[in-house]
C-alpha cells in the first residue's frame, strides 16, 4: 500500500501526506500528475489519497473509492449541543468523565457521540476488525475538519484498535470501561446507507457468542449495549432488556450490571 496526495495538490497536502505516511509505515509518492489506474498498476495493492476534503482509499478489487465520513455524528452531536435526546447516550448512560470501549467501530458514528459526552476527563477506545476500515477511520479521525470545534475535539481523542473484539476483551482486565459497546452489521436488510454500503465489501461479519458477552460483562462496570436490527433474535438469545423504537429499523438493548458489582468483586 502506499499513500500520495490528489493531482493538483499544494505543498502543505503533500507533507500531511508524507507525515502520515512514515506515522503509518505506508511508503509515500509523490503523484506527478500519474492516474489512479497508473499507481494501482505499479503497486498491486491499495492507494491513499489524501485530498483537502476527505481521504480516499483506491483498490483494484473496487469499482469506486470509499472513503471516511463521521455520518450521522455531526448533527447528532448538534442536537445534544441544542439539549436534545440521543438514543444511545440514553441507552449507555454515558456522562462526562466515563469510559466508552466500541467493540464494532465501523466509520466510528457513536465513538464520536461518545467520546463528546465523555469529554476530556473520559476514554473511547474503538476496535475494527477489517484492516482497511480500521485505517481509514484512524486517518479520518486525525485529519477530518469541521466547523463544530468540540466534534473535531472529540474525533481526535477516539484510540482506534485493529483487531477483533474478543481477543481484545479477553486481555482486558475486569470492570476495564464503564460501558461496552456493540453494533454488528445487521442480520437483516436495512434501507441504503451511502455511509453503510461502501463498508460491505470490506467489514468484518463476526459472530457475536455467548463467550464474547460474557467478557464483555466482565470487562465493562456499568452497561453492555447492544445495536441491532429491529427483529434481531441477539436481544433475546443474549439477555439484553430491549428499547424498542416504532420508528427506527433498529433497537437498543442493554445489560445493567451494577446490581452485579457485590458479585464482582468476589
């Protein structure tokens, strides 16, 4: 892989670029007006541009480039600004200073809520298991811009993981994070996302077992939470309490745990 700027871009570009690429371990190049088609051709392998908007990442296995977009984050983080209701901070109970481990981070969308909750004085930490996803979101973390200061904030605090979540859960030690997080791509269809669908091809479709709740019980003090669609049967087959939504194609579930902490600390 290796990591170069788009075709007209100014020297301040091109040293991000640079610099992030030797932070990375991802050889830079300079583009010199060569196409996409030129570089794949020379590589073999993925291509990362780095324009002033968006960073892109090109592979021959895709017909179009995905990608990173904080999604539905900025006006959800807006709302809450406004002394609005965000459903998963609700079904959390995330406040400020608290811990926050994102078991499926994706394009990181509820890692970002999250992390802008928590503030300074808490912890996001988001694992992915599919390497590309997981290097995309980590560059659009570091180097996406916005208007909204206190979401900028909140992007770049977010400790991105590659990786998949129950090797990572079982090195954690108990009561780790007040909250553990999940929200696996759905078993069932949901109306197309242009955020979701370029993910597809490259996500990670783990199995959530009864193994992985079990430490992320262990791992979180608080809450275990649960995303999914709307007939899932992981709400059911997990033990999660649901909040079901009419309007939306997915609920929440959570597991409290506070009842348990005599339990724990046996």
């Amino acid at each position: 892989m290796i990591i170069t700027t788009g075709g007209k871009a100014r020297s301040h570009l091109r040293s991000r670029a640079r610099e992030l690429g030797m932070e990375l371990g991802i050889k830079y190049i300079e583009r010199s007006n060569q196409s996409i088609e030129k570089l794949l051709e020379m590589t073999g392998e993925g291509i990362v541009v780095v324009e002033k908007e968006r960073i892109k990442l090109y592979a021959q296995s895709d017909e179009d480039p995905i990608f990173f977009h904080p999604n539905s984050s900025m006006f959800r983080i807006k709302r809450l600004q406004k002394g609005e209701d965000d459903p998963l901070i609700r079904n959390t109970g995330l406040q400020e200073g608290m811990s926050f481990l994102d078991c499926t981070l994706g394009w990181a969308s509820d890692s970002i809520v999250a992390a802008y909750v928590v503030g300074e004085g808490g912890k996001v930490v988001g694992i992915e298991g599919s390497p590309t996803i997981s290097l995309l979101t980590k560059i659009g973390l570091k180097l996406y811009q916005h208007e909204n200061w206190n979401m900028v904030q909140a992007m770049r605090s977010i400790d991105v993981q590659e990786g998949n979540h129950l090797p990572y859960l079982e090195k954690l030690e108990t009561d780790s994070f007040d909250v553990v997080y999940f929200d696996p791509m759905f078993e069932e269809s949901i109306l197309s996302s242009d955020g979701i669908n370029p993910l597809k091809k490259h996500a990670i479709y783990e199995t959530m077992t009864e193994k992985g709740i079990e430490e992320a019980k262990r791992v979180a003090r608080k809450r275990v939470v649960l995303k999914d669609h709307w007939k899932s049967k992981r709400f059911e087959r997990f033990g999660f309490k649901v909040e079901k939504r009419k309007t939306s194609a997915f609920h929440f579930g959570h597991i409290d745990l506070v009842s348990d902490t005599s339990d724990k600390d046996c």
